[in-house]
C-alpha cells in the first residue's frame, strides 16, 4: 500500500494494492507496521464502526475532546463517499483547512485521520456502507460537531451522486444545529493544536 500524508498534518491518504480476477479481488486495508512507519507511532483499536447511507447524506463534522479525542481509519467497503478531514485545531498552520479524498468500491483507499481533526463525509451512491477503526470508544459527553456547510470553512460538496443524478446535502438533526467553525472555537470546544502535539508525543514516547 502507498500512505500519503495530506496538505493537513496528521491525515494521510492510504492507496491498496488490490489483486483482482475472475472470482473478485483480495487486498491488505490496513496494515499496522506501516501505519507506524507513516506516522510515527503505533494505532490502538478500541472500536470499529460502520454506517450505511443514502446519496446525499452528510455525516459530520466530527471530533471528540481531547485527551483523548478518536484517530479514525476509514474505508468504503460498498458504494462511493467524499470523505472530509477539516483542521480544527486552534494555532494550526492550516487551521481551518479542509481536504477532501474519494472513497469507493473500485480502488478502495482509505484515509486516516489523526486525534483533534474533524471529519465527515458525504455518500454518493444509495447503500454507501463506510467502516471506521476508531483509537478510542465512543463517548458520549466528549463527542462535538462543527456544521458541514460553514461557509467559513466553506467545503465543497459534491452536487451529483456516483451515477450522476443531482444530489443535495442531507443532515441529522444534530448535525444541522452544530455550530460554526468560529462559534465551537469561541465556546473552547476546540482542542489546540500545541495539545494535539503533545499528545501525539506521549504515543511516540
């Protein structure tokens, strides 16, 4: 596999290679030895997750407090997603900042994200299933959202599905009523970005 660190640190894109014949195709999703020699530091599973969505649906942006925040790994096993990493971090280079990687069920990449980045995604075919490996469980009280259409940020989602139909973004209730990049920042929600690096040096340590 090729891993790719983005435009915003701690966030790679990851290519498989996938072997494939008559009978389907086989290839390696995640692999811990080089994810550590990608980032530096070894990737602990506490949970896995999957979600299946619509066209159109919008899931984030999501992020959870730190320490000790989540690092996602996620891939699409079915369909198609544009999947969003969003620099939240205060007094980040980048902060602000959004990068945005396709992935579907034909050259199957994946993307992981580090502790303190907020992440969404939209899907782009009916029945888009996404898996995520998370660093740490789900919690309810630590877990925040920043709205996914901010025009601050200023993401541009896609306006047609996979096969071409237009598609408009589709929100939970929750994720409708998150609140702006600079609102979440004012309430000190946010994680700081020299937080972040001290974090991430106790798991190099």
């Amino acid at each position: 596999m090729e891993i790719r660190e983005l435009s915003i640190t701690g966030a790679f894109e990851v290519t498989p290679r996938v072997h494939g014949d008559d009978r389907g195709a086989f290839l390696e999703w995640f692999r811990a030895d080089r994810f550590t020699e990608a980032t530096g530091h070894p990737f602990t599973l506490a949970q896995a997750n999957a979600s299946v969505s619509a066209a159109g649906t919008v899931r984030g942006v999501h992020f959870a407090e730190l320490p000790p925040s989540q690092a996602k790994w996620v891939t699409c096993l079915r369909g198609a997603v544009v999947d969003v990493v969003v620099d939240i971090r205060v007094g980040s280079p980048t902060f602000g900042a959004w990068e945005a990687v396709t992935l579907d069920d034909t050259d199957r990449r994946a993307v992981y994200l580090s502790e303190g980045l907020g992440h969404a995604f939209m899907a782009l075919e009916d029945g888009s299933v996404v898996s995520y490996l998370c660093s740490a469980p789900y919690a309810p009280g630590r877990e925040h959202g920043v709205h996914p259409l901010d025009p601050a940020i200023g993401i541009r989602w896609p306006a047609r599905a996979r096969d071409g139909a237009p598609i408009e973004p589709l929100l939970s209730e929750k994720d409708a009523k998150a609140p702006t990049l600079d609102e979440a920042q004012r309430s000190g929600l946010l994680p700081s970005y020299a937080a972040v690096q001290e974090f991430l040096g106790t798991l190099r340590g």
